[in-house]
C-alpha cells in the first residue's frame, strides 16, 4: 500500500496538470464556471491554471482532488498587485474541506503580504461557497449583484484587504 498524507496541498506538477482533464469537478464548481465563461470545466480549469502566477494541487488520499490558485491583477507597475484567488474541487471536498480551510488559512497572511488585496467574484448560487468565504474571512457583497457570461445568474464580490485574525479558528 503505498504512502501518503491524508490530505495535501502543495504546489501543482507537470503531472497534475495532465490530470486536470480528467478531473470531474463538483456541479457547483461546473455551473460556476459556465455562468462566468462559457466555457467547458475542464476548459476553463486549465485556463485558470495557465493564467495563474501561483497553483496548487489539493491531493486527498493520494489523488488528485482539486486545484487552489491565485491570479494575479494590476492596474499598473507601480502599485502593489491585487490577487484574484480561486479554488475548484471534486465532489471529495466535503471531506477535506476542514483540512484544506485550516491550509488556506495558514497561507492568507502570505498573499496579503504579497498582493494589495484579495479579490474574485462568486456565483450566488453557491452557499457553501459562501459561507466557507465568509468562515474564511472574506467580505462577500450581496447586496451588489455582477453579470458575466450568463446573464441570468448573478454574481458576489468577495474581498480581503488583510489576513484574518488567528484566533478565529
């Protein structure tokens, strides 16, 4: 039986980008994507990851269960860069969800250290993405709704301007 960590986060390979196509994302995560791009889940995972100035390969009993990466947004040279983080997973997420929350946690204080703030749209429709944004930190806006491609399904500006305090845990 071969060894590994229950659960893993760690910087995404060469091999777990090949994977990616092979990845069934949750419903959420599909619809999600779809009201925002257009595109196919799979297209648009792997265009997420090539677009991203970090990624990471959530592993959970030695296969590979998602992705956690961040873009980067700058609105010009001189300014200290916004992070755009993301995260797609499988239907395994609830069973690594407190793991992988404690992780991101940890590392939220490294991102607001490098990027000016922390920012990415979320679909209304998914609560549990909400509220594990919210146990996060974030302040989610749902009082303004956005449109992309879809234009029947809105929209939540989610942000962090800094880390969250460590005693919320």
């Amino acid at each position: 039986m071969p060894q590994y960590r229950r659960f893993e986060l760690r910087p995404l390979t060469a091999d777990d980008y090949e994977q990616l196509g092979t990845l069934v994302l949750r419903q959420s995560d599909q619809a999600e994507l779809i009201a925002a791009y257009g595109l196919s889940p799979t297209e648009a995972l792997q265009k997420s990851v090539a677009a991203s100035k970090q990624a990471w390969a959530i592993v959970f009993a030695g296969k590979l269960e998602g992705v956690v990466g961040v873009n980067e947004y700058r609105r010009n040279w001189y300014e200290k860069p916004a992070g755009i983080p993301w995260l797609l997973a499988t239907n395994k997420f609830p069973e690594f969800r407190i793991s992988l929350a404690k992780e991101v946690k940890r590392r939220l204080k490294s991102l607001t250290e490098r990027y000016a703030y922390l920012f990415n749209y979320v679909d209304s429709r998914n609560t549990t993405s909400i509220a594990w944004l919210k146990w996060l930190g974030f302040t989610v806006d749902e009082n303004k709704p956005y449109f992309f491609h879809d234009p029947a399904v809105p929209f939540y500006l989610f942000y962090l301007k800094q880390a969250p305090a460590a005693d919320r845990f």
